[in-house]
C-alpha cells in the first residue's frame, strides 16, 4: 500500500480510454477535477471496460475523494448492466465492498437513542450497516473471474471487519502460503495475532510489514508500539509512536497513542511536580489534535470527556462521552464512554435513574471499581442504601473487581472500602439493632483496613520516589478529609457495643480526631467553624474519659473561635460548647458554675430544652422538686415525642416517688411514641415490680393489691425486662432486673420477699445462687454499684457474710465515695448478721460503728440540708418560725460535722475531707442566716401590713354592705304600713257601701213585694182562679229563691255566682204560656225603682239607682283577705 495521493510503483499516470479502433483518450490522473462527471460521460461514449472504472474510482479515492469514487463505481455499474456486461462488474463489486469497509471505520458503532447531547439522525449508518452492504456486494464477486490474491485479501478484510478472526486469519494466511511478503495479508494476521494476546508473533508481524513498506498505511509502528505496550516496554512504545508521526504527521492514531502515553506519565507521582504538568498539557494537545482531525475517534473523545469532567464542564464532558458510546468498537471505550456519561449525569444532581443505566451499562460490559463507586453513589442520591452496600460488597470480595487490586494508592478499592464503611456505620431504614451492630463492626473494620493500606501505599510510593524524610510528599487527597476522621471517631465513641469508652474505643476515636485537627491545620482552617466543632468533639472526648481540665481547656479554646466568627454560625456553636461546659462542671462538681451556665443559655434560649432537663436535676439535687418538676414539664411539652426528655421526665417522677405519674406516663410514651422504646420498657418494668414489692404502697388510695394481684405485677414487670432484652441483648438494666427478680424469688414462692422466712431458706439459697450467676455476668459488662450491692444482697442471704461485707464495701468505695447511707447501712447489718453467728464481740463493734457513723453523718446531712433547703425557698413559701427551726438544726449539723471530721479512728463508713468539707460548706451556709432572717422579717412585715389593710377594707365594706341593709328594710317596713293603712281605710269603705246597698236591696224587695200583693189580690177577687193565684205565687218564690244561691255550671270562674233574676224575671212568671221570657242579664246585680207597678209599660227604660259587679266584690275581698 502507499501514501495517499502518491502513485502506485510501477504504474503508469495516464489513463487511455479507447473510444473506437483508431481514437484514444487520456486522462491525467495527476490532475483529476472534482467533479468526474466529464469522466463518466466519457467512458461511457467509449463504452469502456470495468477495469477502466475501477482504475478511475481508486484514483478518486486515493485522494479521498470518496464521493467521487462511489459515483463512478454506481455509473460503472448501471452502464454494464445497460450494456448487458454483468459478468465483468465483480471487480467493481469488490471495490464498492472495500469502500463500505472503509465508510464502516468511521461509522457509529450504534446509534445511542437516550444521547441528550451528542444525537445522531436516523439516516445516519451504523458500522455493521455498512459491513453488511460490504458483505452483500462482496456476495456479487464472481471469483473466477477476479484475481484469486484480490479475492482473498477482500473476503479476509471482510471477514476481519465482521470479527470473524478465525475465517479471516485463515484467509490471510493462504494468501501468505502464495506470496509471503503480502503486505495487507501481513497486516491482517497481525492484527488478529494482537487481539488474541498473541504479543510476540505479533510484533514481528508488524515489523515485517515495516522493512517491506515503511510508508505504508495503516502504519505498523502502530501495532509495534501496541505490542510493546502490552509487554511492558512502554518508553520503546512511544518511541515506535513518535517515529510514526514523524513520517505522517497528521496520523490520527499515533496522536491518539502518544497523548494517552503523556496523560498516564503524569499520573507518576514519582516524576516531578513541574514534569508531570509538562506531560499531561502535552498528552492533552496531542488528543486535541487528534480529535480535530478525526472526530469519530472514541478513544480522543474519552480522553478529552475525563478532562472536560476535571473542569466541571458537564455539558461538552456528556456530550464527548456520548461519542465515545457510540463509536467505540472495543468493550473497555464503551465501558468508559458509560461510566464518563454517567459521571457526568450524576454531577448535574437531578438524574440519578439515567445515571444508574450508565454506571450498570458500564460494570455489565467491562467491570470496574469505578463503575461500583458511581453505581453505588447513584443508589444512596436515590435514597437505596440497601443497594449501595450490596453494590460495594460486590466489589470488594475476593472474586470481585477490587478483590486482588495492588495498583497503588490511586487504586480505587480504598474509595470503595470508605464509602462503604461511611454506608455501614449508620443507621437504615427496615435494619434491626442487630444488624445495626454488625454493620457497625463491619465499618470499623473496613476504615482500618483503608487507613492502613492508605498508609502502606503512601509509604511505598515515597520509597519508590526516593523522597527524601522531611520533604513530604502527598501520593493523594484520599484520607484528607476532616469528615473521614470524624466519622471514625464518632464511630468509636457513640456505637453501644464500644460505647463504654474503653481504653480501646478512647483511643480509637481521640487519634481520629487528633488526625481531623492535623488536616484542618494543614489546610488553614485553625479559625473555621470546622476547628472549633473539632474542638468541642475532642472536649467531650476528653470531658467522657474524666479528664474534665483538658476538657475545659478545649471548650474554652473552641469557645474563642466560635466568639470570632459571624453570628450566625457562631451562635449555634456557642450554644453548644456552652452547653458541654455546663455539664463538665456539673460532672466535676462545680454545681453553682453548672447552674450559672444554664441559666445564662435559657435566658439567650428559653427554648432550649436539654438545658431545661439539666438545670431541673440540679434543681433536683437541691431538693427544689417543684421547680424542676415546672420546668421538666415544659421541655415535654415544647418537645412530646422526644425520648430522651420523656426518659428524663420518667426518671425524675420515680426519683421523686411519684409512682403512679411515673406509670401513666411511660405506658403513654410505649402507646404515643414507640412501643419498643427500651427505657421505657425498663422503667414499665421496674415500676411495676415495685407496685407488687410494696403491694401498691406510693400509688395512691385505694392502690393496694391482693396477693394474686401482685403476683401479676411481678409476671408483667418480667415481660417487660424480657422484651427489653429481646430488643436490645445488651442492656444491663433489663437483665438486672430480671436477676433481682430471680433473687427475690418474685415468680415462685417468695412472692418478691427477699428473706421470707425459714420455711422458704431452700428457694432462698436457690434463687440467690441462679441471680449470683447472672449478677456476675453483668459485672464483667457493666460497673456500677448496683451490681456490686445486689451481689451482696444475695450473698448476705446465702450467710456468706464475709463476701458480702466485701461486695459492700467495694460499691461503697469505688462508686459512691464511701458514703452511700444504704449502702453503710447494709454493711452494719450483715456485720451485725455475722456476729451473732460467730458470736464474736469485734464484729459487733464493727457493725456498731458503721451505724453510728452511718446514722450521725445522715443526720447531719438531713439537718444541714434542711437548712440549705429553707434558704433556698422564697420569702413567701416559709415562715419565721420554720426559718429558726432550720437554723438552729444547721448550727447543730455543723457540731455533728464538726465531731466526724475530727474523729482519727481508723476505717471510717464515711469521708473525713468530706464532712470537713460540709462543715466549711455549712460556715459558709450559716453566714447568710441574718440576711435571710432579715429578709424573712421584712417579708412578714410587709405581708402583716397587706393582711391588715385588706382587714380594714373587709370591714368597711362589711359596715356599708349592712348600712344599705338597714335603710333597705326601714324603707320596706315604711312601705308596708302605708299600704296596710290604704287597705284598713278601702276595707271600711267597702263595708260602708256594702251595708248601703244592703239596705237599698231590703227596700226595693219591701216594695216588690207589695206590688206583688197588690196584683194578687186584684187576680184573687176574680172567680176561680184563688188556687191558681196561691200556686204561682208559692211556685215563683221557690224559684227566686234557688237562682239567688244557684252558681253557673261551666264557667271557668268558680267564684262568680250567677246574677239575681230581676223584676223582668218576675214577671216572666205571670205571663202567658204562650209568652217568651225576656232575656235575662247575667253577672250584674241591677237595682230599679219604677215610677209607677203598672206592668203594662215593659218599653219604658228604668232608672238604674246602682250597678256593681258582684265579681268584682268578690274578688276585692280575696285581696283584703290575702293582705
């Protein structure tokens, strides 16, 4: 082969194109035009052969002119068939094939559908289009009739382009049988010998093609310094690359070679800092160039998408990682062209589910660490945690990609190790405490594993660069995070299954830390808020460990950073170093620094509730229980769900004896919060063993229990110490619960009482066997003095009273300072228990002196603090007299305190340095009694005159209030007899009128009468009708008489009578039969006086004399009756 546009060896550059017998034309081939539609025309006229067409075509192609030499290819074949000459096109065929190989070497590989950057049109081919047009053209060749070595190289450039290695390798290797120095036939077997990992045979491959054709393309410098590559020999690599680019400069290939070259030599960190800048701007300018003039070429485009990624040039970083997918024809470019796009997705912080297609895409075709790390970091963006973890242990076990990596610290399995140790550490969705636990393990674990094989990389690689100690020099940024550290430490310290600070565990997390201050100086951060966070951690660090003056010097440290910067920022941090140093000094003691420092963070944040809950147990400690209680209960209030403050709130109502609070209050915090809280099961538990213990004693009236009752209390408490258990193994005071109720026995015959009596001493040495064994087992986890004290419980029950004294002892010494009054107490008895056993008169004495001592220092400690208690009340919760009483039992406190200090006998119950402490304390106390006395004076002072002025205002109220009453009354009596006179005088009126018309109704009946006789005797003097006359007469007086007595039927006025019949009625009587009565007039009593008895008048009005209602009378006498 040779180099474009240079003729072949021994070929003659004019092509003579007959156009009859005696005509020929010449064509140049030296100055062809573009445009070779003139050729076309021409051979046509001539009707010229195929070999003509072709020769023409390769010309045009040799200059690449690619176009040109398909028209004149599709011209010669239409002219051909035109012409009825198909049997000569296969050489035309075979070129035509050839032609879509080459299209297919800079065709896609595949048309990527989701590129969002880099999008190929529909009518763009793809390379195996064009192979498979190659393929069926080449199927058209005829091979009898094109040269046999011509035939063969075309199938075996064919096949090679199709991946068929074997059937190409064969192909070329009878073309070889033939002629041996067949320069593609030499190429193409050496290039399937590369592929398949054959280096040696290989490289002499290519340097044979390189004596027959130096100038040859493809150029075998290539495959050589591939070759060498692959064998190690890089620097002769590049050389065999840099001499190709010498003889063409403009090779795509060797610019694509060398520039990786140069990008991996400045990666050694072993080069110098300036050199390997040198090397990689080179390496860059070489791929620039070469994806300028190549823009298909994957591997340039890869290149050139990590640097774009470097830049943060995320757009023109996807889209060249896009080219690289769809143009790359080996599995480790499309690999790399996935994981750069999804990088660069994932950076754009929004597509995480396009990422994941990439980083999988990417692990599927070529597994990697790389494509791990970035899949399982698209796991945790899609908040999958469960995923990532299963992702990274995928590739760090044995079999997977980072399972045997030892390239150093660039190696990409020390990422993987700390992202997965960061996943494991903390807590996740649907993982149990168990889980929890291990996982944690497991991170522990892998963050050792990381920092040494960091440490071991590093210092290999500073023994392979010579490095001087004391230069320094950095291999990578791995391990250089502040965060990292902290991570760790924080792993150590606050992980339950560590969270004992051990000597391991303290250790662990103070050198994490001590390395997160080293890269926070190192980077310049000494006046950042990350510094002083650093510093608050190592505070409490140290504030844990019981180191409370190196604590207070990092507080006080963090706290002038935290002072100095913008508020902002500085304002939370204050408030939490503020808040660390209060509880140091409430550890160290310092109760008063403790309390000012509270009550300095609720004056700035009155919100803030843990210094709420800590100012309320310092309260508590001074027995000020009320106003602890108000201000635990605000901190439950502002914040309901919070466990710990409701843990508090728990604690402080048993610590207080409010029991039944204390129950109602953890059974809402299991109901309205989290049902499997374990504190709240431990204190469901302890409350309820304590209401069957005291059978319901502390629980309000009406709270005792029957025996069966109890036994129930007993059962639920160990439920609720057994499903604490089950939650958390680890929890001492779940399983300490159940051993105290093992040792009292609480479940079986005991019925919870500790030492019952002689019928049960078997089940009490039995019970308090099993409980030693569980005891023992706590205190290998646990150190506390309540282990130590139950211990000695059981074995004062045992009569081993000599183990006991020493279990007494050593809770009394080591955890309560050798004054703990029940503790005291229970070394007095079981001195006492042990005397009367062995009848010795010493242990008596002992057991005498350790109550003594034990009663006169509580004692003194009650008085003194009952002094300390009324000082510390207001003015206007105590009285005088109650102040005096305190008073004096302070003053005798101090004698008391004053007689223990003093006493040099040896083996004291109690701390002399501290009861000379109480004793300065109590000075100090007793100093202010005339300020509080004065204050208390003036107090009921004050309050006496208040009591007396409201006095004086009650009376003078009570005197007006009385004055109103009495001239109220006088007016009422006043009122009363003026209307008793006004009904005296109407009663005499109405007796006056009364007795008036009782006369004129005498006189009016007097002259009715009359007339009546009169009218009788004028009717009697006519004949025969005397009897009729007497008869009327006796019948009309019966009727007047009944209707004057007679009352109306059916009237609602029961007290209305019916009114008397008048003269009208009378002479009704002595009518005709025929006669209607007239009406009569009801309700009124009518008096009439006529001015004649003639009868036959009835049309003239009388005069009425008087008319008065009878009802009215009637009822006017209700009223007087009623006065």
């Amino acid at each position: 082969m040779s180099r474009p546009g240079s003729p072949p060896s021994g070929t003659s550059r004019t092509l003579d194109i007959p156009l009859d017998a005696a005509e020929t034309i010449s064509i140049d081939l030296d100055d062809l035009v573009d445009d070779p539609k003139d050729y076309v025309d021409l051979m046509k006229e001539g009707n010229a052969a195929a070999h003509f067409w072709t020769r023409l075509a390769g010309e045009y192609w040799r200059r690449r002119n690619h176009n040109a030499a398909h028209t004149i290819c599709n011209a010669a074949i239409e002219h051909l068939v035109r012409t009825r000459r198909e049997s000569t096109l296969s050489p035309v065929y075979a070129m035509l094939a050839n032609m879509r190989v080459n299209d297919a070497q800079r065709a896609p590989k595949m048309r990527f559908l989701e590129a969002r950057r880099d999008v190929l049109t529909s009518d763009v081919k793809t390379k195996s289009a064009f192979v498979d047009e190659g393929n069926a053209l080449f199927n058209k060749v005829v091979k009898q009739s094109l040269d046999e070595e011509l035939y063969a190289m075309s199938r075996g450039i064919l096949l090679l382009s199709s991946r068929k290695m074997d059937e190409a390798r064969s192909a070329f290797e009878h073309i070889l049988s033939k002629k041996p120095n067949n320069i593609i036939a030499l190429m193409g077997r050496a290039r399937i010998m590369f592929q398949k990992r054959e280096y040696g045979p290989a490289l002499r491959g290519f340097q044979r093609v390189l004596q027959l054709a130096p100038d040859s393309l493809p150029d075998p410098r290539i495959g050589i310094g591939l070759c060498l590559w692959a064998v190690g020999a890089k620097e002769k690599a590049c050389m065999a690359w840099t001499r190709s680019l010498e003889v063409h400069p403009n090779h795509v290939s060797a610019m694509v070679l060398l520039g990786l070259a140069k990008l991996n030599a400045s990666k050694d960190v072993g080069l110098h800092s300036e050199k390997r800048g040198q090397e990689y701007a080179a390496g860059i300018r070489l791929i620039e160039q070469a994806f300028k003039a190549d823009k298909t070429s994957a591997a340039s485009a890869n290149a050139l998408a990590e640097m774009f990624l470097r830049k943060g040039d995320l757009s023109t970083a996807l889209k060249l990682a896009e080219r690289t997918i769809q143009y790359a024809d080996t599995l480790s470019l499309l690999a790399d062209g996935h994981l750069r796009a999804g990088r660069a997705v994932h950076l754009e912080g929004d597509r995480a589910d396009e990422a994941t297609r990439h980083y999988e895409i990417s692990s599927k075709s070529l597994p990697s660490v790389w494509a791990s790390v970035g899949l399982a970091g698209a796991y945790i963006q899609k908040n999958d945690p469960a995923a990532a973890i299963h992702v990274l242990e995928s590739v760090l076990a044995p079999g997977g990609p980072a399972g045997g990596a030892k390239d150093g610290p660039a190696a990409p399995k020390i990422e993987a190790m700390l992202m997965l140790g960061s996943l494991q550490a903390h807590a996740r969705p649907l993982v149990s405490s168990a889980d929890l636990a291990k996982g944690r393990a497991r991170a522990r674990e892998l963050f050792d594993q990381a920092l040494r094989e960091l440490e071991n990389a590093k210092s290999e690689m500073t023994k392979r660069a010579g490095i001087i100690s004391g230069e320094g020099m950095r291999v990578r940024n791995l391990g250089e995070e502040v965060a990292l550290h902290v991570e760790i430490a924080r792993l150590w310290s606050e992980d339950p299954a560590v969270a004992g600070l051990t000597a391991l565990s303290a250790d662990k997390s103070s050198r994490a830390l001590s390395e997160a201050l080293r890269v926070a100086q190192a980077a310049g951060a000494t006046k950042d808020a990350i510094y002083a966070r650093l510093l608050n951690n190592v505070g409490a660090l140290k504030h844990g460990e019981g180191n409370f003056d190196a604590a207070k010097e990092a507080y006080e440290e963090a706290m002038s950073i935290a002072l100095s910067l913008d508020p902002e920022v500085g304002e939370a941090l204050q408030v939490t170093i503020l808040y660390n140093m209060g509880r140091a000094s409430e550890d160290n003691g310092d109760t008063v620094a403790a309390e000012e420092v509270f009550q300095k963070l609720l004056s700035r944040h009155p919100e803030y509730v843990d210094a709420k809950v800590r100012r309320a147990h310092l309260l508590v400690t001074q027995h000020r229980t009320h106003e602890a209680h108000e201000l635990v209960k605000q901190a439950v209030a502002s914040t309901p769900h919070a466990l710990n403050i409701r843990a508090y709130y728990t604690h402080f109502l048993v610590r207080v004896n409010y029991w039944r609070p204390a129950k109602e209050f953890v059974f809402s915090t299991m109901r309205d919060c989290d049902k499997n809280d374990v504190y709240a099961l431990c204190a469901a538990g302890v409350i309820h063993y304590n209401q069957a213990r005291e059978s319901g004693r502390g629980f309000g009236p009406g709270s005792e229990m029957p025996p069966e009752e109890r036994k129930k209390n007993f059962i639920r408490s160990a439920e609720f110490f057994d499903k604490a258990l089950d939650i958390d193994p680890c929890c001492a005071v779940a399983a300490q619960g159940l051993a105290i109720i093992i040792a009292e026995d609480a479940l079986g015959n005991l019925g919870g009482a500790l030492g019952g009596g002689s019928s049960n001493s078997a089940e009490m040495m039995k019970a308090a066997h099993e409980a030693l064994d569980v005891f023992s087992k706590i205190r290998e986890s646990v150190s506390d003095g309540s282990v130590y004290t139950n211990m000695g419980h059981c074995y004062y029950v045992r009569d081993e009273y000599e183990r006991a004294i020493e279990a007494y002892e050593t809770a009394n010494k080591r955890f309560y300072e050798g004054r703990n009054v029940n503790v005291l107490l229970y070394i007095a008895r079981t001195w006492y228990a042990k005397a009367n056993k062995d009848q010795s008169y010493s242990a008596m004495r002992s057991a005498l002196k350790y109550a003594q001592q034990a009663a006169l220092y509580n004692i003194a400690m009650i008085q003194q603090k009952a002094g300390e208690m009324m000082f510390g009340l207001e003015a206007s919760r105590r009285e005088m007299a109650e102040l005096r009483r305190a008073i004096d039992m302070a003053e005798r406190a101090q004698l008391l305190f004053s007689a223990l200090a003093a006493d040099i006998s040896s083996g004291l119950p109690y701390n002399k340095e501290l009861a000379d402490q109480r004793r300065l304390y109590g000075d100090g106390l007793l100093r202010r009694k005339d300020e509080h006395i004065a204050k208390q004076e003036a107090h009921e002072r004050d309050l006496d005159a208040r009591k007396a002025a409201a006095k004086q205002r009650r009376d003078d109220e009570k005197e007006r209030i009385e004055t109103a009453e009495r001239e109220r009354l006088e007016h009422l009596k006043r009122q009363a007899e003026q209307l008793a006179e006004e009904r005296k005088r109407a009663r005499l009126e109405l007796e006056e009128l009364t007795a008036r018309m009782q006369d004129e109704s005498d006189e009016e009946r007097r002259q009715k009468e009359l007339k009546k006789a009169k009218r009788s005797q004028a009717k009697a003097s006519q004949p025969n009708s005397g009897d009729e006359v007497d008869d009327a007469i006796v019948e009309g007086a019966k009727k007047r008489k009944r209707r004057v007595v007679r009352k109306k039927r059916g009237d609602s006025r029961d007290a209305e009578p019916e009114a008397v019949g008048t003269d009208e009625d009378a002479e009704a009587l002595f009518s005709e039969p025929d006669e209607k009565p007239t009406k009569r007039i009801s309700r009124k009593r009518v008096v009439k006086e006529e001015e004649d008895g003639d009868e036959d008048e009835p049309t003239e009005a009388p005069r009425r004399k008087k008319i008065k209602s009878q009802e009215t009378i009637e009822d006017s006498d209700e009223h007087m009756d009623d006065l």
